[in-house]
C-alpha cells in the first residue's frame, strides 16, 4: 500500500480512484473516518471526484520498492518523463530503467517515481540505436527493418513492449540479407531511389528484399539489404 507525499510537511495525500468513499479510504488505509474528514476541510465527502487528492492522516509515505540510485519524486501536474529528464539532465532511458513497471503515459498526480542521479551503464548495441516515435510498437519496429521481435527483446532486456515512450532509445540489432543481397547502412540524406541509383538497381527491387521497409522513414543506422546487380 502506497501513499505519495504532496509536499514536505503536509499530509500525505492519494488521488481518488473510481468508487472511492471517506469511509473506503478509511478502511483500506486503517485510519479513523473522523481523522479524514478532519484533514480534508471543504471538501464535500458526497461529491468526490476521481483523481482529486484526499489527504490520508497519520499514514507513512511507502517509496516504490527497490533502490533508487538517486532521489524520489513526486509527480506534480503536467509533469510527463520526458520534462523530468530536461529538468533534472538525465536520460529518458535511465528514468524509464529506474522505473520499471511505471506507465510513463498515465503518471498520476502525487505518484512516487525514482529519478536517478547517474544513468546506468549502456550495454553495447549490435546493430544501430532508434528514437521511439508516436505509434512506434516492436511489431511494427520488427517489420521495417527485417528482424523479429524477439530479436529486437533481446538486445533490449527490460524494455516494456506495452509502454514504449515517445524519444525512448532502443536498440535494434543488425539483420541477415538473402543470398544475392548485401546489406547496406543508411547515412544521412539517403533515399531509397538514391540509393537505387547508386548500385544501379530500383526501388522496387529494394523493397522486395525489405519487407515492411517505410521508403519515407529511413534512419540513420538503419541496415537494409540491396540487389547485387551483375
């Protein structure tokens, strides 16, 4: 049973779930109903409203479980992962890493998260480094550059299928290409027509030995495989 702290010196506070009472409240966290309503004044125990923070008395704050490698934080609104790690100069990654299990698109206000002080170690990718973008999944990810998901998980261990975060990097592994193909790494500003040009093949030869390859989002790093022409 978790209760996060609003502020230094106040009561710790919880946002109210759907179905939640006073009297609920008061037997979930073992505290006298009166002792609630005494530290809640102006707040109508029969109009209460999902989300809005109920301050639980004499209940001791309880940090996420495990060592943080830094300090604890304690959602405010607004606050998203991505403008912790700006505001505090840590890595997504590494808050993402110190929070495992945490959904970082439904942080709640008065949530208890880890920021740590130092990023952990970065294990060495074998293949080429991806920013996550909207509506990015590991599927999705297995399909444009020619690898699995599996592979993908395995040189990602820990990572979250479920919750991948927008500017989250992660790795994706190197790929093997068919006989009578050889694998090309895309540099910046490249096209899949210029480098069709190049080694005097098509597009469509291209994305035949590439399936799932996006034409439009080529990434630095990226490893596809090319036609041998004779």
């Amino acid at each position: 049973m978790s209760i996060p702290i609003l502020a230094p010196g106040l009561e710790p506070c919880t946002p109210l779930r759907r179905g939640d009472t006073f009297f609920s409240l008061s037997q979930r966290f073992n505290v006298p109903l009166d002792a609630i309503l005494a530290a809640n004044p102006g707040v109508d125990p029969n109009n209460l409203q999902i989300g809005q923070l109920v301050c639980i008395p004499g209940a001791p704050p309880t940090p996420p479980p495990g060592v943080c490698p830094g300090f604890f934080y304690v959602i405010q609104p607004g606050d998203t992962f991505f403008g912790l790690s700006q505001r505090f100069n840590v890595p997504l990654d590494a808050i993402l890493a110190a929070n495992p299990g945490v959904d970082p698109q439904q942080l709640q206000i008065g949530q208890t998260v880890c920021i740590p002080t130092a990023p952990p170690p970065v294990p060495e990718c074998p293949g080429f480094i991806y920013t996550i973008k909207a509506g990015d999944t590991l599927y999705s990810l297995a399909r444009q550059f020619g690898v699995t998901v599996k592979a993908i998980q395995d040189v990602n261990p820990g990572i979250d299928p479920r919750h991948l975060a927008i500017g989250q990097k992660i790795c994706i592994p190197k790929r093997r290409c068919p006989e009578g193909t050889f694998v090309y790494v895309v540099k910046s500003g490249d096209t899949l027509s210029a480098i069709a040009r190049r080694y005097k093949t098509t597009v469509q030869a291209i994305v035949k030995v590439n399936p799932g390859i996006d034409p439009d989002k080529l990434a630095i790093g990226q490893e596809i495989c090319v036609p041998i022409v004779p």
